[in-house]
C-alpha cells in the first residue's frame, strides 16, 4: 500500500505517479486520470492532459496491447519489452491480416517517413500509406478500431498518440511527442529497468505475476526466466504462504518491517494495484470474487480495498458511492467507507455519500 502511494497517500507529481506505478492503463482517459489523482495528497482536474501536452507523460499502445501513459524517460523500456516478443510474427497473426513480417517491416518505413515531424490523424495516415504501391489492400485492418496493425510500431518507438482533435485520435513520433523521449533501450538492458521498477511497485510478485501484467504469453516463460536469472543478487525471495516470490534485495528490510496497513480506500477501474499483480492473484482479489472485478469485454470494475485485499466494488450513482461489500470480508468499516468517499468527492468536485450494501 505504501509503494502503491495508498498508505500514506502520496506527494509525487503526476509523472512521478506513472513512473512509480510502472505506467497507467489509459483505455478510460477519466480512470487513468482518478488512478493517478486518489495517490495524490492534492490535484487538480486536467493534470493529465496537462502533462501530455508539456510532454511530461506520452500515450502510446503498451503492456498487454493496451492503451497506457507512461513517461518519456523510461517508457522506452517498457515498450523494447513488448516489441521483442515480435507477436506479429506469428502464423496466426500474419493469416488474419494478410501481412507477412516482411511486408510489415516495409510498412513500417512507411509509417515513420509518413509521421516524420507530423501529427496525423487515423484518417489522415492511414490515406498516406494506402496510397503508397502495394498498401492498398491494408486500409481495413488499419482502420481497426483496437489498432492491432499498428501496435507494432508503438511498441518498436515509431508512433504514439497525440492530441486528439475533437473526438479524432491523431499519432505522433514520440520524440515529437516530448523531448525527454529516451529511445529504446536493447530488450536485455530493458529487462533489467522494467522487471526492478515492476519489483519496486508490485513485490513481492512471481514471474507468471510479471508475465501476465506485462504480456499474458507474447513473451515465453524461458525468456523471463533469463532476464530474471540475469539480475543476479539484486534479486531477493520471501516466501508467501508457501510460495516462493521475488522481491528487490534492497527492499527485504523495508519490507520485514513494514505494518500491515489498515487503510480503506475506493480506487477506479483499472487501476494499477489489480492490474498490477494480475486479477488471478488471490492475495490481492479472493478466488470467488475474481468476476466481481475482472468483467466481460476486458473491464476492470472500480474496487474497495481495505487493509490491502479487494473487499468489494463500488459505482458512482448521483451523490451516492454505492459500495459492494463483500460479505466473508466482515463487518464494512462504515465510517471509513464514508470518509473515503469524501476523498472521493473532493477530488471530483462533488458531495458524496456512501451507500454500503452487502454481496
């Protein structure tokens, strides 16, 4: 809770925030926004898109193929991980789009001479690259509302996303995009940032945790076995319930001494602290519950977490935070509930009550 900014909630600014928390699912531009501002001791309304445009913070197709902020600094490293598992080579992937690597390596070419010093919208790159010889054929899977044909260049640091115009997405080089881009940094270098950061945020934490938040398969078991070998003794295991985990070695005094925390707190959907350690993980979400958070279609339900486990869910219904309590969690901490959900509503400008039920 401490290193997720929750216990105590935090003082870092909004790029401080994305960094600590190995980026931000960003699908739902107002969660991603709430995900940052409920670990923020003070915020204002508009941060995000304020550090987007000062380039403190870029948009970009990221871990698990989904949308994410991240910072500029070090968002290279995550995506250096993503585009090695080269997912676009597979069989399966080259048959559903008719695009063979090669054709997507010369597709690529096209795309960064295209973007070069522009900011284009959907529309505007993808009539740049079907009017070029032999891209014709490709105007509906670009056109693809996920995006999947051009994943492949936000993962190898071609496009991200810039300022939409109106409710028109655009891309963007991302040294364009901001000047502190840092590039891509090799995937065994890269691996060695990511999995610390991850380390830092989510432990302790398995490599299967790591795997399902950072790709669910695109990369092989063996290959993360290889990149966490590779960090020798700046790696630490505890064992939890049984199970053995990984941990910083730096971080194993902070962490025997560490107090379990009591605090109560409603966090949006898709947040961090779930997609963190992966909805399958049963310290953070019980078993049972799993499909009271992780939904239909991908959506991650707004939770309640008291004393660091997901005790319930809870939805904004006019002036009421209609909380879910899970019923073997105990007796709901009422008062907590109701000062949490003025938090709530300081940070969203509204009055607002709990309105706490039993599931």
């Amino acid at each position: 809770m401490e290193r997720q900014l929750l216990d105590p909630v935090g003082k870092l600014p909004v790029a401080g925030v994305v960094r600590r928390l190995c980026g931000v699912q960003a699908q739902v531009a107002s969660s991603a926004e709430l995900v940052i501002r409920v670990r923020r001791e003070a915020s204002r309304p508009g941060e995000v898109s304020r550090a987007l445009s000062e380039g403190r913070l870029i948009r970009t197709w990221a871990m698990r193929g989904t949308l994410h902020l991240l910072t500029p600094e070090d968002g290279g490293a995550f995506l250096s991980l993503m585009a090695s598992g080269r997912s676009w080579e597979r069989p399966s992937w080259q048959a559903y789009f008719g695009v063979t690597p090669k054709q997507l390596d010369a597709l690529r070419e096209v795309v960064r001479e295209t973007l070069d010093g522009k900011v284009l919208t959907r529309d505007e790159l993808i009539a740049a690259v079907i009017a070029r010889r032999g891209y014709g054929h490709l105007g509906d899977a670009l056109r693809s509302g996920w995006g999947t044909l051009l994943k492949p260049y936000a993962w190898q640091g071609d496009l991200c996303f810039g300022p939409s115009r109106g409710n028109r997405v655009t891309f963007i080089r991302p040294e364009d995009a901001s000047s502190h881009w840092g590039g891509l940094p090799e995937p065994d270098e890269a691996a060695a940032i990511v999995i610390v950061a991850y380390l830092r945020a989510y432990g302790p934490a398995t490599i299967e945790n790591f795997r399902n938040w950072l790709s669910r398969g695109r990369i092989s078991a063996r290959q993360l076995r290889t990149w966490f070998s590779a960090l020798g003794d700046r790696l630490g295991e505890v064992e939890l319930e049984g199970e053995r985990r990984y941990v910083l070695a730096a971080d194993l005094e902070d962490l025997a001494s560490a107090k379990p925390s009591t605090a109560v707190r409603l966090l949006p959907g898709f947040d961090q602290y779930v997609l963190g350690p992966g909805t399958e993980d049963g310290h953070v979400i019980p078993g049972a519950r799993r499909r009271a958070v992780s939904m239909q279609s991908g959506w991650i339900s707004p939770v309640v977490v008291a004393g660091g486990m997901v005790c319930g869910t809870w939805e904004l219904d006019g002036d009421r935070v209609r909380v879910a309590w899970f019923r073997e969690a105990g007796r709901p901490p009422r008062n907590a509930l109701e000062a949490e959900s003025a938090r709530l509503g300081s940070i969203l400008d509204r009055d607002l009550r709990a309105a706490i039920s039993l599931a």
